[in-house]
C-alpha cells in the first residue's frame, strides 16, 4: 500500500513538470516572438529593408554591432527551440557560445554608444544636447543591466526556472533600441516608450508564473524591479552635471570615426 502510494506521488510529480516544461515552451517561444519582432520593427527600415549589409551605417563598427545583437536574438529563439524540441545536450553546448557572445557584446555596446556619442559631439550646435546625453545613457545602462543578468543566469545554470527567467530579462534589456525606433513611438520620450513597452512584458511574465508556478518566482520579482528601476533612473541621470562631464570625457577621447 505504502509502495503504490509513493509510485501514485511519484507519477503525479512527472505529470506536473513535464506539463510546467510545455507551458514553458508556449511562453519562452512566444517570447522570443516578441524579441524579434521588437527588432525587425524598430530597425526595418534602416537596417533590414536597407539591405542589412548594404545599409548606409555610420560604420563598420555599427554593422559589426548589428550582426553580433541580432545573433542574441537568434540564439535565444535557437535555444528554447532546442529545449522545446528535446535537444537539451545541444543547447548545453550551444550555452557556451552564448556566455561568448555575451562577452563580445558587453564591450562591443559600449564602443559602439561611445562612437556614435563622438560624432555627435562634433556638431554640437545642430544638436539637442539633453537628447544626446538621453541617447548615450539608453545603451550604457542596457550593457549595465545585461552584464547583471547574464553574470547571474551563469550562476544559475543548473537551476533551469531561475536560468531560463534570467536569460529572458537579459534579452528584454536589448530590446529598448528596437522599441526606441518604433514609429508610433516618435512623439514620445523615452522614459515613457520604457514604461509603455516593458511594464506589459513584465506583468506577463509575472502573470505566467503565478498562473504556471502558483506563485511569482523570486526572481522575476527582483528581475523586473531591477529592470524597470534602472529604466526609469537611467533618463534622470542622464541630465545630471556629473554625466554630462563623463559624456564629453567619453567623446572626445573616442575617434568619431569608429
């Protein structure tokens, strides 16, 4: 009696995680969704309908940026279709190139804010600069939130519903260039394209977890709280004295070229 009652347990448990793995897969996907469409929208017109590599960037340093960001994106929808489809030894493997990518992209984000932070610089009178600071501010504090996330969903590697959220947030933090650009977005500030974007994606996810865990995970909290904090603070200190001095030490020690 006692052996069938531990088996009955035992089956049950199965049933629950293999049912919490298929919601999952519903929701990542449909997430990663939501990550490419944010950036085939924001940047179809001057990267994807301008022939990606053929499209007039500034540099060869912003084409660089766009192929390793965009590869982000394909590797995130890569990696819940492996794990959807069963492959999970591949996306294991897969997971090293990512903490790679990860790696190029910190610094590459930064180069590629501080360039186009120099040549802007060098017309200053056809410029707004409280807008210039904005924009230097949105791809610094992105990295910022990004490093954090990424450092902690290596961490938690082995502890796939604190990883997989953290990989989630880590992608939601690039999706602020792609939303920026959206041209519904245009008579609005940032801080408010920020609120209106992200704050629905975080009560998805907050809702999914209540509805799938039957609690809000810990992680997504202070994921989001994070998240939305640094959103909102990052657009206060961008019109501060001390980031305007640190922004023109940025600009005048990177070529403009770049």
């Amino acid at each position: 009696m006692g052996a069938s009652h531990r088996n009955s347990i035992t089956i049950i448990d199965e049933r629950a995680t293999r049912e919490h793995l298929r919601s999952d897969d519903v929701f990542f996907l449909c997430m990663a969704v939501v990550a490419a469409i944010a950036v085939l929208v924001g940047f179809a017109r001057t990267y994807f309908l301008a022939g990606m590599m053929l499209a007039p960037l500034p540099s060869l340093l912003v084409h660089v940026h766009a192929v390793v960001f965009l590869s982000w994106i394909i590797l995130f929808a890569t990696q819940i279709s492996l794990v959807t489809t069963q492959h999970v030894n591949l996306h294991q493997r897969l997971g090293a190139f990512g903490v790679a990518l990860a790696a190029i992209m910190i610094p590459l984000g930064l180069l590629t804010a501080s360039a186009r932070l120099a040549r802007q610089l060098t017309h200053p009178g056809e410029i707004n600069m409280a807008v210039v600071l904005d924009l230097y501010a949105d791809p610094i504090f992105d990295m910022l939130m990004f490093s954090v996330f990424i450092y902690f969903a290596i961490r938690n590697r082995s502890r796939p519903t604190v990883h997989k959220r953290l990989i989630l947030f880590a992608t939601f933090s690039l999706l602020d260039a792609g939303f920026d650009r959206w041209s519904i977005f245009d008579p609005y500030p940032l801080w408010q394209v920020n609120l209106i974007c992200f704050v629905p994606l975080v009560l998805v996810t907050m809702v999914y977890d209540q509805w799938s865990r039957g609690a809000i995970q810990r992680v997504t909290i202070w994921s989001a709280a994070f998240m939305l904090t640094t959103l909102e603070i990052k657009h206060f200190i961008s019109q501060t004295e001390p980031w305007a001095h640190f922004a023109h030490w940025v600009g005048t020690r990177v070529p403009p070229f770049l």
